[in-house]
C-alpha cells in the first residue's frame, strides 16, 4: 500500500535529518473525523534534549554568520517555499479547517514575512551611535537556542512570525507546533531548513507539557516564544522564572467592538464586522468577542448582521463555495457549544443562522453555524471567556463612559476596535482601551507584517516593535570607545 501521508509525517528534524519516531498519533481533518491526514510523532524526552543540544552547536557557528548572508538564505528559502504553495493549501485546509482562501492567505504571507524580515534585518543590524560627549554605540548579538511554541488556530502565520526573526538574528531554533495540525507547518519549515546550516531549524512535536517542561527548565535555552493560552502561558512563565529566560508571549484575547452612534453600518461595514468575528471559524485570539453597540443602533446592528450571517456558508473548507469551516478539534468543539447550551438555559436569546453545504454530512465534523446573542449581561459567562467558535454577544450601552468600563472589564487586552465616523472621538477612545492595538471602523491584522503590538494585561508579555520581531530574538548590548 502506497502512503499518501506527507514526507514529514510521523517525524522529526533534528541536526538537518527527518528522523522517524516510534510513537505516532493521527492528525484528524476537522471536516471529516474519520479521515487521517498524517501522522504526527510523539517525541521522547531525550529526543528534545538531543535537540537542544544539536541547537547549541550550532548557535556557536550560525550566530557568528554574516548578516547578509543570512539574508540572502531566507531571500532564497523564500523563492522556493512560493513554488510549493499552491500544492499545500489543500493540506493545510485538511488538517486545520480553514477555507481554501483562508488557508492560502497564510501561506502567502508566510512568504511575505521571509521576505520583509530579510530586508528588515540589514538595517536594523547597523550598530546605532548614540549622541554625547562619549562615543558609544548600540549593537546587537544573537541570544542564543531559542525555543517556540505555536497554536494550532492560526499555525503557519504563527510560526513563521517568530521562526524567521529567530533565525535571521543568528538564533538556532526549537520549533514546537500544535499536535492538531503539524503537517503544512513541517512541510514548509523543511523547504527553508534546507536553506540554513543543519541544526540551525530542529522540530520536535508531541506532548505539550512534556516538552514545554523540557525547554523551559534547562539552561541552554535562552528565549521562549509561546502563542497559546494565558493559562498555558502562565505555567511556562513559572518554569521559565528560575532561569530567567526571556519570554515573548501571545497569549488569549477577548476582544471588544465599540459601535458609536453615529457609526456607518453600510453593507461594507457589517461585512468587515462580520469578517472580524468569524474569520477561521471565530478561532482567533484577535477576533471581536464582545460587541457593545450604542442603545439607539442595537436592533439595526442585530438586525444587520443576523442578515450577514445568514449569508455565510459552512462546510468543509475543501469546497469553494464555503466561506467558514469546521472548528479544528473536539476538545474546542464542545466548549462552544456547551457555552452556546449554557447561555441558552441563562437566558440568552440565540439567534443561529447560516447555511449548511451538505447538511447529510453534518455530522461528520466538527460544523457549527454562526450564532448572535442578545439578552446577556456583562457578568454572562459568554462575555467573560474567550469563546473561540463562531457565536458573538452583543451588548447595548447609553453613555461613552459604559461602553468603555464595559470594553475594559476583562482580564484580557489584546485588540478592540471603535466604530465612529468622528476619527477623533476614536482617538479619544483608542487611548482610554486597554488594548495592545485599537483598529478605526475594522477589526483586522496589520498589513505591514513588520508591524506587532503585543497585547496588555493577561494577554501578552513582549513590546511593541516596527522590525518584524528581530527585537524579541536579540540582545542589544552598549560599546563604548
């Protein structure tokens, strides 16, 4: 019988070689529970251990490289990865749920990233000389073996903003991503490895905690990058805390959109609303969670949008027609809609619509149509958490002072976006939002990936920066003369 799974299945990279492992679990498609997609390897404690290993050599070497030969590998890597994208969106759409458009924006902005932090990277590594009387410059150096770990909601985009600076910065690194779709991402990653001296890109993938444990308790590893969980997050902080490494974190979001009075709710608005609550299903750290709406314009927005969902096609990702896929696993699967099951018994008003594809195989995967909610305060568990599936409450407010208590009152503080036709009032209320980045009548990403603000509260631990992440990956040191 002739495997149809891909080269990476069931395997590893460790020092330049695919390695297979013994222990395997299947990688599910989401569209359809009973097809396996490939395999992902449950790696052992002493395979991540030779990992770091194999890192820490060759930190020694890479991270002494040239600058611009760096460069010109990742400007290399990048050509070749473009040629191979077509023939894994497929994959990626498999393994992960998203819709055919959503999956092959990510791989192409993968690409963009390669190539935007390349020439990101030559400037920002010019030392930087500080006016005075004595004369001293700002440099930069390689941290050192750099570990990250990715999510599986959002796993190529993810991946590659935090592998590619790590690498250009002279770092070798750890990749840890999600068990639920491991396939596209190792794909990719080989054709860039294949790039860069053995040892500088390593793959381990299995049990979360294991390995988590493993990079956050040894010494050689000098940076963790985790996109995941705030919950997650907290316990790699832990275990990071006694060796002081350096974490840069993206962490959950619950976040709010502020519709003013006076906002425009054309059909381009609502689409833009609509897109920013249920782009990837409504599994995005950065999706609208809460709506709050001005009193006077609650019935229209609920009016407006139940119209806009009830337009949105679910299926399997696979077909053309559909616009929202499946939600990527069981486990986030029932969270939803037991949430959608309590709030229904609070009393919350459900609105569900949207259209089924091919309601005979419903049942198949992990489908849920698009829900709103009315109905609901803003002590309702639906308001609190961060939901993660395709269901939004929304929540009128009388006064400007309201809806920004409302906004704030939430451990998180990732996005939140205000919808006004006064750009100023939007200012004004963009600076009161406790939120990493506040979006102007959208609820989107930034078009230059060079652009990361991190989130504020329980949402994020990094800084802001307009170099497509080098910072979080380097150390910046003082020579004096």
């Amino acid at each position: 019988m002739i495997s149809t799974y891909p080269f990476v299945s069931g395997k590893c990279l460790i020092d330049g070689a695919w390695i297979e492992q013994g222990e395997k679990v299947g990688v599910i498609n989401p569209a359809n529970t009973s097809e396996v997609v490939g395999q992902v390897a449950i790696c052992s404690g002493d395979t991540v251990n030779e990992a770091i290993e194999v890192a820490e050599k060759a930190f020694d070497t890479w991270s002494r490289s040239d600058v611009s030969d760096r460069a010109d590998r990742m400007n290399a890597a990048a050509v070749e990865l473009e040629k191979i994208i077509e023939e894994n969106v497929t994959m990626f759409v498999r393994e992960n749920g998203k819709t055919l458009v959503e999956a092959k924006k990510d791989l192409v902005r993968c690409v963009e990233v390669m190539r935007g932090c390349a020439a990101e990277l030559l400037n920002w590594w010019k030392p930087e000389e500080v006016a005075g009387k004595q004369k001293v410059q700002i440099r930069r150096r390689a941290r050192g073996v750099t570990a990250i770990i990715t999510p599986w909601n959002s796993p190529m985009i993810l991946t590659f903003k935090r592998v590619i600076p790590a690498v250009l910065a002279g770092n070798a690194v750890i990749v840890k991503p999600a068990t639920n779709c491991p396939l596209t991402i190792m794909t990719c990653l080989k054709v860039v490895a294949e790039h860069f001296p053995p040892g500088v890109i390593n793959i381990v993938t299995g049990s979360g905690k294991v390995i988590g444990d493993l990079v956050c308790s040894d010494s050689r590893v000098r940076t963790v990058a985790f996109v995941g969980s705030t919950e997650t997050g907290k316990e790699i902080m832990k275990k990071s805390a006694p060796k002081l490494q350096n974490v840069y974190m993206e962490l959950g979001g619950n976040d709010p959109a502020l519709i003013m009075e006076d906002a425009n709710l054309d059909e381009a608005a609502i689409q833009r609303l609509r897109m920013g609550i249920l782009r990837a299903s409504g599994q995005v750290c950065s999706a609208v969670k809460r709506v709050y709406v001005h009193s006077s314009r609650h019935d229209e927005v609920v009016g407006k949008l139940t119209k806009e969902f009830s337009r949105v096609v679910v299926g399997d990702g696979i077909q053309p027609d559909v616009t929202m896929g499946p939600l990527n696993n069981k486990a986030q699967f029932d969270f939803v809609q037991g949430l959608i099951e309590r709030t229904a018994n609070a009393g919350g008003n459900i609105i569900t619509t949207g259209i089924q594809l091919n309601p005979e195989t419903w049942d198949a995967g992990y489908y849920m149509l698009p829900s709103l909610v009315t109905g609901v305060n803003q002590q309702s568990e639906l308001v609190r958490v961060e939901q993660f599936g395709p269901i939004i409450p929304i929540i009128p407010f009388n006064e400007e002072e309201e809806a920004i208590r409302l906004a704030n009152d939430s451990e998180f503080g990732l996005r939140a976006s205000v919808w006004t036709e006064n750009v100023e009032v939007a200012i004004k209320l963009a600076d009161r939002l406790e939120a990493g980045a506040v979006f102007h009548n959208n609820h989107t990403v930034f078009n230059d990936l060079a652009l990361d603000f991190p989130g504020l509260k329980e949402s994020g631990v990094s800084r802001e920066t307009k170099h497509c992440g080098l910072e979080f990956f380097a150390d910046s040191y003082g020579f004096a003369d």
